[in-house]
C-alpha cells in the first residue's frame, strides 16, 4: 500500500498520448491514421472505407475525404487510471478520484441567483480548450489542463459517424417547432467527455473485440463532464425573418453512406453539457441547455463559439409536474433570457429542451433511458437490448408517460417496457442488474454498445492493431514508455442520410423506423425526420 501511495507522486510520461499526461498513462494510439476497405457494417466487404487511428474505427463512408481534407479522428487515448506499482513496475490501475474542486463547485444550481453563473462556469469550462482548437481534442496545443475523448463504435448502423467532423445525426428541425424555418432541416451532433469521463469509456470499452465490452463498469466518477455540440443543416433559403445563424460557427460535413463525396454546410445550433454534480440528490448529474445567441457581440469568427445563451438547468425529472405550471417546476429552471427565435422551445410540461429535442420529452428524461439488456447481446436485435424507448409511445397513457419522468440515480436501471403494453408500462419491479446494465446518463454508450454488442456490429480495425498493442501486450508496453520518478506531493497532482426525408427513405429501403428503435412514437410515409 505505501509503494502504491508513494506512486501517487511520480510523473508519468507516456509517449503514445499525443500530449503528455501527468501520473497516468493512456491507451495506445496510431501515429498516423491506416485506411482500409471495409463493408457497409464493419464486416468484411468491400464498398466502404474506414479509417483507424487507434482500437476502434473514426469512421465508415462510402467515399473517403481526399487526403490532406477535413478529417475526424476518434479521440480514444482514454486514461488508464492511477498506476498501482510493485516493484518499481506498473501492475495496474485505480479509478481516478471524484473531482472535489471545479469552477462550477464555487456555484450552487439549488440556488436560483447562482445558476447563471453555474452555466458560465460549464461553458468557460468546456470552451477554454475546444472551441480554439474547433474541437479537435487531440490538437497538441492544447493547454494540458483539460483532455477530451469520444465514445467509440458510433461508426455503423441506422446513425453512423461522418467522416469530415464524426457528427451523427439527430432528431431533425422540423418548421412546425421551429418559428424561424420554412422548411424542415436535418440536425447533427458530437459529444465528448472529460478526462474522468474519457476514463469510465475506456473500462467499458477495455478490449478492442467490441463484443467484449463490459457495460457493468459504465458508472461515471463525481466530476465527469459531458459536452454535445449540435449543428443545424444550412439553408439561407428556408430562414424565416431576421438569420439566427448568420455568423454561427460552420462545418463542411458529408452524408456517410453518399458515393458522391459532396459536402454540405451545418452551423452551430445547440450545445449540452451534463456534469455529474453530488449536489444533485435527485439524479446524481446536472443537466444544462444553451443555444446560439446572434445578438451577442464577438471579437472574431473563432470567439463565435461564446455566443452562446444559456436556455435553463436540469437536474432532476419534477416527476410530480403532470401537466404545465401544475405545480411549478422545482428541478427544472428556464432562463428568462432565451434569445426570441427560440423562446418557449421546452420539453413536455415546461422542462429543459433546446430546439433541437423532441417537445414530448426533456434532456434528462431521455438520459434516465440509458441501459442495456446483456441477456440479448450478440443477437442481433437494437431495441429489445436497450429495454426502452428514449421516450414514451403516442398509444401511452398520461399515467404510464410518467414512467420516463422518474428520478432515479445513474446506477439504478430505467427497466424494461414490455410489449403487452405496447411498450408503454414497465416490468413490476424494474428488472434489477445485471443483466440489465445501467449506463448512468450515458445515451452515447448505449448506442454503442447497441450497434456493436447488439446488433453484432463488428469492429474493422482489429486486424490493423499492432501486436504489441493488443490488450495481454498492453501492460509491457507501458512498462516500457513509462518514465517513473519521484516528484514532490504538492506538485502531484464518424445510415446517416442528409436531413430531408430520410425517414421516407428508410422505410423504402427496408431499414427499421424510428419507432422500432424506440426514437419517436409516430411514423408515417410522409414525416421527414424522426428522432429523441
């Protein structure tokens, strides 16, 4: 124990990061991303292309980006841990410990005067790092302070990454929500999490055989922060009045499964951030909505990513609110502030949504659905091993509705819907775990683990893996790169389909709708976009 303790206070330099970090190592990554043909799901195949850079895939396109192009790159260099040594040789890891001082912590959300400064503390917090860098993680001028990463296997099946930014596609815009749109639009997303949370990724994720995945270590640690930018599909002709958007930060991106290459716009819409705050009795996370704010001034394009307004907090379900402003919200709070293009764009009885959100539903409802149901890995079904809708179908009750508006902490499963009810009511009691893992908050991981343990999803890049790389060398490896040496205790410290009528298009292609994955009550021929 004391040879464990006195490790605590080493540095250790691992050269395989990309940016060094300081007494942890990480998992290995490539120098330089490997491209191969692969088929439309990861199997072997031709007619795609994925690119590695590490264990698991960037993405999977039908048409490659030129080399020397716009690029992503899956940021999974996720920390190993505290490294447990005996011997003077690394044996192990210990999960990092809760983060117990932050800039939000000097905030209380309980307290209404000190939730605009809490949002300003999640968004300077987030923003310091990316927004200089357009979010590119793993760019090596980054201050060292704050490391991001991605959640792997995102990269195949109804909703793939694409190859230019990763972004995945959401629930589109539709102009019947949306005041300022004249047409529907299709709306894409990425999210990242913090080093503590870029740490619980890599455990469920500890070998690269997604098979193997392991969703009973999918617990977050106290201070993971999760952030989410979401972009609007771009067309100037389909603005109604005054552009709120015109000046937002843009991307280039590409349909995944478009032979042709062509890139389309999409401009900065929305930005979540989920924080896991022990304050937060109800939930254990703290959920915050923002949106861009055109009226804000900025110094430069590159500031762009500041204007942002914050839309309210979450962090709990007000499961006693069953209809609006009956009673008051007391776990949801709403800023009086929102920029008028998107006032009033709330979820079900006046909880935290941002434009982009189904109205039925709110951030942290959708969130409490995270699960999965180990029993049916493996057999290649989607739903069935989610165990639940991310909301409630239109044929539920108000009472059974309620169900997704409970308050239950990260560890405890939302439970299975059973078909008898038309997936309305719950098993009595909620299945406990295993086999239903619950995945604390984390939609990302579980359709991840949906695409690859569920549907048997494989993974392109294992036979791209250097040897020594491989999971039983992993351990020799970092034996070998680490640098222990005493140090002082005060000084240790990418089938997405372009947005209009995509729907359409996967009925006649035969792929399942977003009813049956459980993303949207109602689908009909004629509606364009379906989706949380």
């Amino acid at each position: 124990m004391k040879e464990h303790q006195g490790l605590k206070k080493t540095v250790l330099g691992a050269t395989f990061c990309g940016v060094a970090l300081l007494w942890t190592g990480c998992r290995p990554t490539f120098d330089e991303p490997v491209r191969d043909t692969t088929g439309e799901g990861g199997e072997p195949g031709a007619g795609y292309t994925v690119q590695c850079s590490g264990w698991f895939p960037d993405w999977i396109a039908r048409s490659a980006p030129p080399e020397g192009e716009q690029s992503f790159q899956l940021a999974q260099g996720y920390p190993l841990g505290i490294p447990v040594a005996e011997g003077g040789e690394i044996t192990g890891w210990e999960p990092f410990e809760a983060t117990t001082s932050a800039s939000w912590l000097n905030h209380d959300f309980r307290q209404e005067a000190q939730r605009l400064d809490y949002l300003e503390a999640l968004k300077q917090y987030v923003l310091e790092d990316l927004a200089p860098y357009d979010f590119v993680p793993q760019n090596e001028a980054l201050s060292g302070k704050t490391h991001w990463y991605h959640v792997p296997m995102m990269t195949s099946g109804f909703f793939p990454r694409e190859p230019r930014h990763g972004l995945t596609e959401e629930r589109g815009l539709r102009a019947s929500e949306q005041s300022w749109l004249s047409a529907d639009a299709g709306a894409y997303g990425i999210g990242l999490y913090n080093k503590l949370g870029g740490y619980t990724v890599g455990q469920v994720f500890r070998h690269p055989d997604p098979m193997q995945a392991e969703p009973g270590k999918g617990q977050f640690i106290d201070g993971t922060v999760v952030v989410k930018v979401l972009f609007a599909e771009y067309d100037p002709s389909s603005i109604v009045g005054p552009d709120p958007l015109l000046h937002s930060p843009a991307w280039q991106i590409q349909a995944p499964d478009d032979s042709s290459g062509d890139t389309f716009e999409v401009r900065l819409l929305q930005m979540d951030v989920a924080v896991k705050d022990p304050r937060s009795a109800e939930t254990g996370w703290v959920f915050a909505t923002y949106v861009y704010d055109e009226s804000l001034p900025a110094a430069s394009p590159g500031d762009r990513w500041y204007n942002l307004t914050p839309i309210g907090l979450a962090w709990g379900n007000d499961p006693d609110v069953t209809s609006n402003g009956d009673p008051d919200l007391d776990e949801n709070w709403i800023n009086p502030s929102v920029p008028s293009p998107f006032a009033g764009m709330t979820g079900k009885h006046g909880r935290l949504n941002g434009p982009v959100d189904n109205p039925e539903s709110s951030c942290i409802s959708c969130h409490s659905t995270a699960q999965v149901n180990e029993e049916l890995a493996g057999t290649g079904v989607f739903m069935p091993y989610k165990g639940a809708g991310f909301i409630p179908g239109s044929s539920c009750s108000e009472q059974e509705k309620m169900n997704w508006f409970r308050n239950i902490q990260g560890s405890e499963p939302f439970g299975i819907t059973t078909q008898n009810t038309g997936f309305c009511g719950l098993t009595n009691p909620p299945r406990p775990t295993p086999p239903v893992y619950p995945l604390d908050y984390s939609l990302q991981l579980q359709l991840a683990l949906a695409l690859s343990k569920g549907l048997g999803h494989p993974n392109p890049c294992l036979g791209t893996i250097p040897s020594e790389h491989l999971p039983e060398n992993n351990r020799l490896l970092i034996q070998r790169q680490v640098t222990l040496g005493a140090m002082p205790a005060n000084q240790l410290e990418k089938r997405s389909t372009r947005g209009k009528g995509s729907s359409v298009r996967r009925l006649e292609s035969g792929l399942p709708s977003w009813e049956q994955l459980g993303m949207y009550a109602e689908l009909k021929k004629g509606d364009k976009e379906e989706g949380r």
